[in-house]
C-alpha cells in the first residue's frame, strides 16, 4: 500500500463527472511499483519518467531541490478502501540562489536561442522533478483522468502550504518544462490553471522551451535504404566517414553486457572529449553527476531500457554512448569519445552503428533529444517542440 505524509489536500473542482484531491507527499513515500504502474498508463511517457530515472535523480542531485512529490486519489474509491491513486504529479521547487550553489550550481541547460521568460534569481520556482535533467517531463496518470488530476493539483497549488512544509512561503512561479507537444497533460494543466487566473492573479502562457530533433526510421529500410533518403551532401560525408574508419579495423557497436562495471569507462570516455564542460569534473558538481549516474546504472542495471554501448575499432573503444530503449524509440542521452581517434570520425561512425542497428531491430525513432546541435539533422532530424508551461503569481 502506497504511504503519503499528512500534508494539505483541498478538493478539485468537478472536472466532467469526475473530483479527485491532490495531496502534498515526499518521493520517498512511493511506492514504485505504483509509481511505475502509473506511467504505464500514460502514452506520453518516457524513460526520464521512471522511478529509477527520479530515485536517481534525487540521490544525485537533491541537496539541490525541495521535494514537491503530489498524489492524486479518487476520494471515492478511497471511503471503499480500494485502490485510489489515480495520479502522480512529480513536482520539486527551488528559490532562485540556493545555499549550496556556490559550490554545486545546477541550472537548467538553456537551448540557443535562449529561455523566451527569464526567472528572477529571488524567486520560488515549483519544477518538474528531475527537470533539470530529464530532457522530457508530463504527469503519470491515464489520459481520460487528466482533466480532473490537473484541476486537483491546480487546486493544491492554490491553497496556503501545509505545516510540514519547510519553505511555506508562498510559490513565485510554477516552471513546468520538458512537456511535448500534443502531451494532453499540458493541456489540461494549462485550461485548469487559466481557470483560476483571474481570481487568483496568475498569469498563465505557454512557450516553446526547445526542440528535440528526432529521426523518423523507415520500416523495411537497411542502412543503405536509410541513407538515400538524406542529402547528397550528408550522405556522402557519411559514407566516407565510415569507409575511413572500416580501412583501419573491423568496426562494431558492443553493447555493454554489464553496464555499471563499465560505468567509469563511459565516464572517462566522456571526460576525454568534454572535460571541465562536461558532465564529470573534479569539482562538487562533477560528484554529484558521477553518483547520479551509478544510481542510475545500479537501478536499471538488468533492465533493457538502458542503454550502454561502445564503439571498437579492432577491439579498442573509441566512443561510447549512454542512451534508452522502450520498444520502440532509441533515445541518444549521452556520449563520450576518444580525442586521439578524431581521425575515424568516431562521433559519426557512431551514430551510423545506431541506425543500422535500430533498422535492424524494427525500431521506428532514434530521438536525439533537447538541442538543436547541427549533427544532428545531418542525419535527416526534424525537430519536434518542447513546451513550457509559464504561471507566474502577479
């Protein structure tokens, strides 16, 4: 049976025939297999909302963050003592400065063309959880109970912060990011809070916040049938590039048959062409991304949904790529390469291996995720929109 703190819980307006309440919780009190159970039921998640990805996530970076974690019941079901949770909306919330950014900083990653609504540094800002991390967010719940879970949240946001919360000043801004477009969660989300804005003085927008390009992978099609659909131009680099790499050795993308012990390897790969940019320094950032990942590893490490691979040339690793796998999508989350291998190109033999492997594997998407790096629609990506849900307290 799921636990949930004592926090405030306030009553939804009816949404259809429909009322559910939304009540304050801590992440630690899901129970994940719930917790899983739920972004199941929604179409529009991904692996960033797994348990494992938030587990990780705040034992990585949650010195940085104020847990926020919101349960939606069925109040109904609940007074027939059945099963009630028909939602979980995993929110966090953080004042502008922090006390330990000075030393462990963790901001959001702004796309190129930078946020269209910029926060003020004093603010208390309520997040997504693991937003600052995860390249999509939305709200776990079945899409048919979405309108009445957004008003129920919506509703607790209103209402004053219960006596267990630590930060009970009231929020400046809800920041809600990382929802893709045509997600029926920033919808409902969206109409619910526009319905209290006037009486509550909100105002509510929504921008595009970035753009994951994503490649659309022809069924039926090898690599060659793949490449014959880019440019001229692309195509030929490409083919050139790996014919360059295939004359000095037999080139293969191993999967990693035990992805925590080879955790370090991908690290040092990453360091190797990143360095203090990257993710892993030697500062207190850097140890904080080093045991985001190990969590990670060590709670998906028997699960197919993770993704570590390396790229050989004669048996010596060159590249090496973090990234997911649902079934359906290859999702390209991080990499690393080898600098003194820049002669075999080994960032585009790479993603070559990726696409031959997905087309082999009846894969229908290689998402290469928030950013629109020119790389990546040398490969044909087309950009699909992030959105970001903006309410601002006037």
């Amino acid at each position: 049976m799921t636990i949930w703190s004592s926090g405030a819980a306030t009553p939804s307006a009816p949404a259809g025939e429909r009322s559910f309440v939304a009540r304050r919780t801590s992440f630690d009190a899901v129970v994940p297999a719930t917790w899983d159970a739920l972004a199941a039921r929604s179409p529009w998640a991904t692996p960033f909302a797994r348990w494992a990805f938030h587990r990780a996530w705040w034992d990585g970076y949650g010195e940085n963050a104020h847990d926020e974690t919101v349960l939606v019941v069925d109040p109904d079901a609940e007074a027939r003592g059945e099963d009630a949770i028909v939602a979980i909306v995993p929110l966090m919330h953080r004042h502008g400065v922090e006390p330990t950014d000075a030393a462990r900083e963790t901001t959001l990653r702004r796309d190129p063309g930078g946020t269209p609504t910029p926060l003020i540094p004093t603010d208390k800002v309520v997040f997504f959880g693991a937003s600052y991390h995860a390249d999509y967010a939305t709200v776990l719940a079945d899409p048919a109970d979405l309108p009445a879970v957004a008003s129920a949240v919506v509703d607790l946001l209103a209402s004053a912060a219960g006596p267990h919360d630590a930060h009970p000043e009231p929020w400046d801004v809800v920041d809600l990011r990382r929802l893709r477009t045509g997600d029926p969660a920033l919808d409902a989300l969206r109409e619910a809070f526009s319905a209290r804005a006037v009486s509550t003085g909100w105002a509510v927008t929504v921008e595009q916040e970035d753009v994951c390009p994503v490649v659309s992978l022809p069924q039926g099609a090898d690599i060659d049938g793949y490449l014959a659909t880019l440019g001229k131009r692309e195509r030929h680099e490409i083919r050139r590039k790996v014919r360059r790499a295939e004359a000095a050795g037999s080139i293969e993308l191993v999967p990693s048959r035990d992805p925590l012990a080879d955790l370090d390897a991908f690290i040092d790969l990453h360091q190797r062409r990143w360095g203090d940019d990257g993710l892993f320094p030697p500062t207190e950032g850097g140890a904080m991304s080093r045991r985001f990942f190990r969590r990670l590893f060590e709670l998906l490490a028997a699960d197919p949904i993770l993704d570590l691979r390396f790229l050989e040339v004669d048996g010596r690793r060159i590249a090496a790529g973090v990234g997911f796998d649902d079934g359906e999508s290859v999702y390209y989350y991080n990499a690393g390469v080898d600098p003194g291998a820049r002669d075999l190109s080994p960032g585009v033999v790479m993603v070559e291996r990726y696409v031959r492997d997905a087309l082999a594997r009846g894969k229908r998407r290689l998402d290469f995720l928030r950013g629109d790096e020119p790389y990546k629609y040398e490969w044909g990506a087309v950009d699909e929109p992030i959105r970001r849900l903006l309410v601002v307290r006037t």
